[in-house]
C-alpha cells in the first residue's frame, strides 16, 4: 500500500479528525494528506502511543525500504484522535 492510500484509510478510520505524530512534527492528518506525495511504500498496524504514563490507541503507518523490509531510520508516523492526542499532551 502507497503512503496516500494509508492516510485515506486511516481518514475514514478517525473520521477526519486526527493528529499525526512523528519525531518531527505532530499536526492534524488533514495537512500532512494535502502535502503528501503518495508514493512511498508503507505498513500499517495498529497498536499504542505513549507519553507521560498515558497510553492511547494508534494507527502507525511504517515506512518500507525498496526491498519491503520496515526501515530503521524512525521513519514512521502513528496517528491518534483528537481526544487522545489532548490526553497525550496533558500528560506531559
């Protein structure tokens, strides 16, 4: 699955309303849809976030190497809900 689609998909998951996390930024999913190219090949699981001893439900699309193995550069994002994403930072 290309990087577009898994965003799309996570879209309908959340219903629009979502925060991405990455090591870099953290910024609502609707953004990084209108800036992304969407041809990367990605993994997606489903699994936690955690900050603060609170833990939330994520989605955490991966990014794939050209041979398909997960890459180890910290090059994924997790995506969550508005609500726990505001859990998230009153833990901190």
């Amino acid at each position: 699955m290309n990087l577009r689609e898994a965003l799309e998909e996570v879209r309908e998951e959340y219903g629009g309303e979502a925060m991405v996390i990455t090591a870099r930024y953290e910024r609502p999913l609707e953004e990084v849809i209108g800036e992304v190219r969407g041809w990367e090949e990605v993994w997606v699981e489903w699994g936690e976030v955690s900050s603060g001893g609170v833990s939330v439900p994520a989605t955490h699309i991966l990014f794939l190497d050209e041979d398909g193995y997960m890459r180890r550069d910290g090059s994924g994002l997790a995506v969550v809900s508005v609500e726990d994403y505001r859990r998230l930072r009153a833990s901190c």
